[in-house]
C-alpha cells in the first residue's frame, strides 16, 4: 500500500540577529497570507519578501526577509 504525507511548513524570520521559526497557522493559508497573519505581531513583516519553499529536514521552510534597511 502506498501512503503519502505531507510535509509541514515553517516560516522563518530574522529579528535582532536571531531567527524566529513561525509556526503555520492554516495548511489552507497562501505563503502570501500567513505573511500577512504574522505582520501584526512582526511589524518588520510589512515590508517582507518570500523567499522559498525549500524543503530541509523534512520541513518545507520558507523565509520572510525584510527589505528594511538595504538600499538599491
């Protein structure tokens, strides 16, 4: 028999130097809308681009990175 699982998704973000791992509120959520759930909680988030998926121990990571402070 063949089984098939999905793998979970985690949403990573940098503040202060330190990188804080989002747990995924709705498998149902976009990348696009779980970055707008967090942005409340995490100001720096407005501001954010998705970078990803990535798929690393066993975990589909995707990454909010802030445009905040960089010129060009």
């Amino acid at each position: 028999m063949l089984r098939t699982n999905l793998l979970p998704r985690i949403f990573i973000h940098k503040e202060n130097g330190q990188e804080i791992q989002l747990s995924d509120p709705n498998d149902d959520f976009s990348p696009e809308a779980v970055l707008n759930f967090y942005a409340p909680t995490y100001p720096i988030l407005t501001n954010a681009r998705i970078v990803g998926p990535e798929i690393k121990k066993d975990k589909i990571q995707y990454r909010f990175e802030s445009t905040m402070g960089t010129k060009g």
